[in-house]
C-alpha cells in the first residue's frame, strides 16, 4: 500500500519535472529568439550606418541639358528672314500703282497730232492734277501726255523743273485724284525695304514694280554730258538695289508702307552693263524745290562762295580722319565776294560745323546747301589756326553761270 503511494507521488513529480524541463526549454528558446532578433536588429543598423556614411544611399544629380528657348531660334530667323514677305509688296502696289503714271514726251506734227520721242514716269503728288517726275524727263519739250495705269491719258503743262535736282513738275487738268502718300527721308535706314514703281522701256501703261532695299544713304552722283551742256553732279542721293532702267526715271522709290520716299532719277552702270546701283532723289529734298517752282517758278539755290576741299586730320595711330572743308579759295563770277567771304572768312580757313551740324566731307556740305535758299540765315564755325570763330551771315543767290 504504502509502496503503491510512493510509486504514484513519484510518477507526479516525474511529471511535474518533465513539465518543468518543457517550461525551460520554451523559455531557452524564447531567449535564444531574442537574441538573435537583438543581433539582427544591431548588425543591420551597424551596416546601414556604414554604407549610409560612405554616400550609398545618396541620390545622384540628374543633370538635364539646357532647354533651347523658343527666343533664341526666332531671333537666328529674324536675321536671315526678309522684313516683309510678298504679300506685304502686292498691298503696297495695289495703293502705290494708281498714283504712278507714264509720262511721253513729244511734238505735234503738222496735222495737230501728238508724236512721242521720249518718255519717263511721274508721280501724283496732289488731288489737283500735280505730278512730280525728273527734269532731265521733261527738258527741252513743250508737248507732254500723262496716262494712268487704266489707260486714261491727259495733256500735261509743265509747270518748272530743276538742273541741279533733276526735279520736274507738270500738272493736268483733273481735281479728283488720289495722290501718294509721303514718308520721311531723313528716317530711312541702309537695309530698309525699298520698292521702286515706274514705266521702264515704256511697257504699257500698268506700271512695273520691282523690290530690293535701301543699300547707301548720301550718295553723289555726276550725270549728264559735258558735250551735250547737260552735265551736272547729283549730291544727296539715295541709293537702292531695286531694279532701274530707262523710263522709270521720275517714278517712284516707296518704303513698305507704300509712302514716298524718293523720286528715281538714274542708275550707274559699267563696261559690262548694269551694276544694280539705282538712285533716287529723297523726297525731304524734292517736296522743297516743288514748293519753290510752285511759289517762284524757279529754285532760289543758295551760294556760299568758296571753292572749297576735303580737310583731314591725323589720328594718333597715323590715319587720316574726314573732318571739315578747306576754303581754297573765295569764289564768285568777276571775283566777287559772296556770303561767307562778306562775313569775314580767308582761304585756309576750315569749316567745321553748319547750324550745329558737324561738316565732315565736302558732298556732305554741298547736300545742306542743296536744301538752303538764298536769303536763308545760316550760323558757320569755322577753324584758323588753333582758333573757332563763329560766322553769322545769309546765304546769297547762286550765279547761273556757276
């Protein structure tokens, strides 16, 4: 019995002690688990930490390329491209044709009828019947038709022209005109777009448009014969790669709003024939001499008196700079004393400046004098010696026979 009891209390610690043995080694793993986790856990800082400092999770800079800007490639175009494009030109045309007309001259034969020997073009300046065109269009004739681009001809009088700036007017009688429009000269700069409208070759009446752009400012140039008595030197002309030729003399240079600008006047060839060099008249200049054959019948050109030279300079590196006229010499028919001279200017003198404008070359001073009249009040300083005196004087008549 009592042996009995003993063997089922130790069954019950025999027991109790295997459940005990299973309590530690759940708790033996537990903490082994614990362990390593803490281990992991403390390694996987350590390695982060160490590729963390040596940069390798630091993103790297995507470097993009610089964006072309819309700007940049329209200014490359807008050096290459044309200021106006061609429909630009058909609108100033469309405006410009109607008021550009085809001069013929001529004479009458025995039997009243009108018999052309020449011809050139002209432009309708007034709503009253006055048209612009070239002297030399007009010169040495009495008998003069007009014919518009629609085919109307008119008998003209001619009303007064000019040698020295090849300007012409003549009038016909019609007060319902449209005339063109006027730009401004002075403001026209090399490069400007320029169409030329005349009647070269006397085509038709439709008038011939050609386009180019404005390739010199302030040009001289001498036309004319000596043998024909005819030679004269143009100054102040402008000067335009838009094609010329023989009866677009007196028609029309316009810039691309379809004003007037200059009256064509001549081209200049070579040996091996047109060089592309046409000329105008700037209309600043012209507009003043019609206003003087208007008021006058003549032109009142101003006379300075001198025959005068190109004065240079010497710079410090040794060139020579345009820098005023030279008075060779006090000049007038018989000797006389004319305007400048009367103020008190000797040979040797320099001129340096007119009304405040500074005088460079000798074309330069002839040009302002070209748009003076006698009796017009002018200032001078001029250079004698190291010395500037200023002149105050009015400017005298030109002698015909200068």
């Amino acid at each position: 019995m009592e042996e009995n009891e003993f063997r089922q209390q130790e069954l019950f610690e025999t027991e109790k002690y295997i459940s005990d043995l299973l309590e530690e080694k759940t708790k033996r793993k537990s903490s082994s688990f614990n362990v390593i986790f803490l281990s992991s856990f403390f390694t996987s800082v350590i390695v982060l930490s160490f590729l963390f400092f040596f940069g390798v999770f630091e993103e790297e800079e995507v470097v993009l390329p610089e964006p072309i800007t819309i700007t940049e490639t329209v200014k490359e175009k807008e050096l290459i491209m044309p200021r106006v494009d061609s429909t630009e030109v058909v609108s100033v045309a469309e405006i410009a044709t109607k008021t550009i007309v085809q001069l013929q001259v001529g004479e009458l034969n025995q039997d009243g009828e009108f018999i052309s020997v020449g011809g050139g073009s002209g432009v309708v300046i007034d709503e009253k019947g006055l048209i612009i065109t070239n002297h030399h269009v007009i010169e040495g004739t009495t008998d003069v038709r007009v014919i518009f681009e629609d085919g109307r001809m008119y008998e003209a009088t001619i009303i007064g022209s000019d040698r020295l700036t090849d300007i012409g007017v003549v009038k016909i009688e019609n007060e319902n005109l449209s005339p063109i429009n006027f730009g401004n000269s002075e403001a026209i700069l090399v490069g400007d777009l320029a169409v030329a409208i005349g009647h070269p070759l006397t085509l038709g009446a439709a008038p011939t448009v050609t386009t180019g752009v404005i390739s010199a400012l302030d040009r001289r140039l001498d036309v004319g014969s000596e043998s024909m008595n005819d030679a004269v030197t143009l100054f102040g002309l402008i000067q335009t790669d838009a094609p010329i030729t023989r009866g677009s003399s007196g028609g029309a240079l316009l810039n691309q709003k379809g004003e007037l600008i200059g009256i064509t006047t001549a081209i200049a060839t070579a040996d091996v024939g047109a060089e592309g060099l046409g000329f105008a008249v700037p209309i600043n200049l012209a507009l003043g001499i019609v206003e003087d054959i208007l008021d006058d019948g003549k032109v009142l050109h101003a006379f300075l008196g001198i025959l005068g030279a190109q004065y240079f300079e010497v710079a410090d590196d040794g060139a020579r700079i345009f820098s005023g006229v030279v008075i060779e010499e006090l000049y007038g028919p018989a000797n006389d004393i004319y305007a400048i001279g009367k103020a008190g200017a000797l040979p040797d003198d320099v001129i340096k400046k007119i009304n405040d404008i500074n005088i460079t070359t000798l074309d330069q001073l002839i040009t302002i004098l070209r748009s003076k009249r006698a009796g017009d009040p002018i200032t001078v300083e001029i250079l004698r010696g190291t010395n500037t005196i200023i002149l105050d004087f009015t400017l005298d008549l030109r002698p015909s026979d200068v």
